[in-house]
C-alpha cells in the first residue's frame, strides 16, 4: 500500500483481496454459515445481523429495533460477507488500493456535525443524535455496482435523503445539491504524494429531483450496526441506480445550489466519470464494458461470481422516469 501509482488517465485501478485476507475472510464466512444453520437461501442469510456482534469490530454500536423496509427487503442474490465488504473499499483520503481499511481507522468521527445549507428555507447544523430523533430509521437491502464492474448487496440503516428536503425546505432555485466528505490533509492525504495532489475534498453532487427520489438514503450504519469508518463513518450516500463513486462518504456539508457543481471525479477525468453516472450496461466505460459485474468474494477476482448487469442496477421502476434515455 506504501507505493500507490495514480495513473494519470486517472483510472480506479482494481485491486484483488490479498490471499492472506481471503484466507481469514473464508474462515470467518464459513463459521457464520455454520452459525445460520448454513442456510444461504432464503431468509436465514438475509437476517439483520442486529442482535449479533459485528463480524469485524465488536465495538461498533449495534442500531437495536430497526425494522427492514419490506419493499426492499432482498435483491435477486445473496447478501454479500460482512467482512469482505469491509475489506474491499475505495475510500482515497486513506490510500488508493482496495485495502484502506486500517488506515481509515484514522479518520476522527467524535461529535460529528452536517451542515446543510445555501438555496433552503431552514439551514441546519446536524449532529448524528438529531438524525437518529427526528428521522425513523430503517434498513435497507440494495444492490451495489462500483463504475470498475465490481458488485455487492448490502444492509444499509439509515434514512430517506426527501427527510432532509423537508425539514430544510430547498427553494425553487435549489436544482442541484451538493455533498461535500471530511477533509483534513494532515488525517485524509493519502499514502501518496500522488493523491495529495487530488482536488479534495471529495464531492459528489445530485439534482434535487433526484434526492427526492425514494431510493435515495443517507446510510449511518450497515449490517445492523453503526458505519465502520472504512465505509464512511459516521454518514454517507447512497444512491444504489448510480455507480458507486456517487455516494460520497463521511459527509460533513450539504449544499443547495441552482447550478451543477464541480464533483471529484469529474473533474479529474469528465469523459470518464459523468455528472450522472447512472448504471448503463449498454453505455460502456472506455476501460469497463459495463455489460457485466462480478460480485466482490473469496480469491482471485476472475473466480467471483459474474452476473448481467442491469439497468438502473435493477431500480428501473423507481427512477426510470427521471431521464431521457
Ligand atoms: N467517498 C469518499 N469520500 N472518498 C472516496 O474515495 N470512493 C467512492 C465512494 N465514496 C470514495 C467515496 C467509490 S469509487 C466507491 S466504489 C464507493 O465509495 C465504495 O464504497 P465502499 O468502500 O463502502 O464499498
């Protein structure tokens, strides 16, 4: 991890889980199998792991009687291993490879706070008790496509991005918003002189209709229990019809704003990394066909479970409406 090479086409670059890591994971996975009676279909492997210890950090605070949506309550595939999840992450203010999880845990996330703010009736300052009071929590099952055509499903808790928008009251000019990560080039530069040099800190953006947009969910926690900081702790988006780099992680500032803002990616390579990035297996990424998608699992990533990929990552139901295509 010490020698990250960003290459200048700016390219995510797909790391594999190292054999040692896979090794721990597999055991880990089949002793939760043995644990759920080994049933992986059905419901037994989709059961919140809520009364459970976290399978990576038994210090996360397990989120007690959040009840999952039903609506979204399974995809068409299997849940994806906790751990694996937690171990294959991008996540560029702690290094550039797949494997930033122990370097993440740097990340400070005491007394965290969210500003929301510009084209709104009511800004707001945020801390992460006002979200758990004043907007039920849910859980949530997604599909997950990374823009690299790597793929998860995973419990997300948290609640509708439309809970914001109605207690800030975005004005008619509010087109657009804008999500802004923590940044603190003396915790969050990187392994690299390389990835110091990005233009930080991390941004994504959305227009407001699709922040509406049912689907559309800040996450606080994941597999029953709180964000562990390599996913993007304490807060995070999640928009699962979009490529993965949409959902901006750790998120301390919401900005409403009547023009398309400047996100991360886009501006490092804007043929490559489109304002709106939905998931389009018949639109190819000049380095990804996006016709297909392995789900993340044990060795090699030619091993993994390769599947279609669908459009709108399967949410056509919900967001086709939104677009031309
Ligand atoms: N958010 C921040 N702040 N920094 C990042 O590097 N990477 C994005 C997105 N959010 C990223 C981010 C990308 S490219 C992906 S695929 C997802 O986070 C990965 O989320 P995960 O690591 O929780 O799977």
């Amino acid at each position: 991890m010490a020698n990250i090479h960003i290459p200048k086409t700016w390219e995510i670059p797909e790391r594999e889980v190292t054999p040692e890591t896979a090794f721990i994971n597999r055991r880990r996975f089949l002793k939760s199998l043995a644990g759920a009676g080994l049933g992986i279909a059905g419901g037994s492997m989709l059961g919140c792991t809520s009364e459970s210890e976290s399978q990576i950090d038994p210090n996360l605070m397990q989120f007690e009687s959040v009840d999952r949506n039903p609506a979204f309550a399974k995809v068409d595939r299997p849940i994806t291993d906790e751990v694996l999840a937690a171990k294959y992450n991008n996540f560029y203010e702690f290094g550039g490879s797949k494997s930033i999880w122990e370097a993440a845990q740097a990340l400070p996330t005491e007394n965290w706070k969210v500003e929301v703010l510009g084209l709104v009736r009511n800004p707001r300052t945020y801390d992460l008790d006002d979200f758990k009071k004043k907007f039920p929590l849910e859980e949530r099952v997604y599909r997950f496509r990374c823009v690299e055509a790597w793929a998860m499903v995973v419990p997300w808790l948290g609640f509708p991005m439309k809970r914001i928008i109605d207690d800030v009251e975005p004005t008619s000019e509010a087109r657009y918003v804008r999500f802004i990560s923590y940044y603190n080039r003396n915790i969050t530069k990187g392994p690299g002189l390389s990835l110091s040099r990005l233009p930080w800190p991390y941004t994504e953006g959305l227009r407001t209709d699709e922040m509406a947009n049912e689907l559309a969910f800040f996450a606080i926690g994941i597999y029953g229990h709180e964000l562990p900081k390599q996913h993007g702790a304490p807060i995070r988006e999640v928009v699962p019809w979009k490529y993965g780099f949409k959902g901006a992680k750790s998120i301390v500032k919401i900005e409403f704003l009547n023009h398309q803002p400047k996100t991360f990616w886009n501006t490092l390579q804007p043929s490559e990394y489109g304002f709106e990035a939905n998931v389009e297996p018949d639109v190819p990424h000049p380095r990804w066909s996006q016709a297909t998608e392995r789900m993340i699992g044990h060795g090699p990533s030619f091993m993994w479970d390769r599947r279609d990929t669908l459009l709108y990552n399967g949410y056509a139901e919900y967001v086709a409406h939104l677009y031309d295509r």
